[in-house]
C-alpha cells in the first residue's frame, strides 16, 4: 500500500485532495501541508513512497522541490499535479527529480490510480514533452514508419550517450501523438511496460541533468 505526502497551494485544493486519498483504498496518507519549508522535516520522518506537489507552491517551485527531496536520506517518488501538461515548467521539474506528472482535473479516482501508477514504476509523456525528451538527450525522431514496427521495441543499440534506439523509438511515437492504446499494438507490449519504459526514459533525464550541473 503506497504512503503519499500532499504538497498543495491554497487551502481548498488542499482539503479536496485530502478528502479524496483518505476515502481511497489501498492508498494511505501520511501528511500534507502547503508549505515545502514546513514540510521537508515531517516528510523525511515520515519517508512516504511518493510526495504529491503542485507545481508552484507558497514557499518554492517544483524544481526546488525536486531538489531538496533528493537530499533526503530516502528518497520518495515525486508525482507534479498540473492543471495542464503544457506548463513550462513541467518539463524542468521533470528533469531536475520529478518522476511523473498528473493533470489534475479534480476526479480523485484518476489522482488515485495515477498515484498507483507511479508506485508501480509507470510514467506517460504528453507530445510536447516528448519532443522536449528528445531535443534533451541531443536526437532525433526516428523515421516514423521505422518506430511503428514491432521490432523498434527491441533495439538496444544506442541512439546517444545515455538512450537506446528502442527509446528513441518510443518518444518518436509519442512526439507524432500516438496514445498508449495505439503504441500496444504496434509494439505487441502490455500497457504497463511501455508506461514503465518511460518512467525509465524520465529517471534518464534525471542523470542527463545532473551531469549537465556537474560539467
């Protein structure tokens, strides 16, 4: 059962989403607050699975939420809520810790099977993320007609420093706008391992990110 810390600007949307995990099965809350500089001391004592942030909060951007969260000797999955999946700075928390994102339209039962979905190690990029992906790691789209094939899932050989043909593949799919439902029978692959590719493909980021910061 996953435990989940709430991080969320304003008083109402706070409340709701509280309302809504406590009323959810196999989904237990450890805290919430709206404040990250509040908040840091009781999620690193209580060490929940996954922190569920808005993007912005009173005291600090997603970015910066990102970053203090991995400092913490365990470090929980961080899961962005959004109104939208255009926000420019998605893509940057994204890539400096955050491993998914949701877009919260207030249904709690798509919040809670989200935040099931990031437990199990599962992401979605949405096209323009995708395409932002790609220009990342420094490539290309593939010849769409070569990321359709159902082999394009098991290319292993490298497409840069850091991703794999296969990868590259997937994000081509996903830049052109292909839905989950229309990448499965395509790549002859369950759902959850293509979600669970690109939860791969955003730790990724993570790495990228942090060499860019070294170097």
């Amino acid at each position: 059962m996953p435990t989940v810390y709430l991080l969320r600007l304003g008083d109402t949307a706070l409340q709701r989403t509280r309302s809504q995990l406590l009323g959810a099965r196999d989904m237990q809350l450890a805290g919430s607050g709206g404040n990250l500089t509040d908040a840091l001391p009781e999620i690193a004592d209580l060490a929940p699975d996954i922190v569920a942030s808005d993007l912005r909060l009173f005291d600090a951007h997603a970015m910066r939420v990102a970053m203090e969260l991995g400092r913490l000797p365990v470090r929980p999955q961080l899961l962005l809520l959004t109104p939208t999946a255009d926000d420019l700075q998605l893509f940057a928390a994204l890539s400096a810790g955050a491993n998914a994102y949701h877009v919260d339209d207030g249904n709690g039962a798509s919040l809670v099977d989200a935040l099931k979905r990031l437990h199990d190690r599962r992401a979605m990029l949405s096209p323009q993320l995708a395409r932002q992906a790609l220009a990342a790691f420094g490539i290309e789209r593939s010849p769409l007609v070569t990321a359709r094939q159902a082999s394009a899932a098991l290319d292993a050989s490298p497409a840069g420093r850091q991703i794999e043909q296969s990868s590259r593949h997937l994000l081509t799919l996903l830049a052109q706008g292909l839905l989950l439902a229309e990448i499965v029978p395509l790549w002859k692959l369950e759902a959850a391992e293509i979600e669970r590719r690109i939860w791969r493909l955003v730790r990724l980021l993570h790495v990228r990110s942090r060499e860019l910061l070294i170097a």
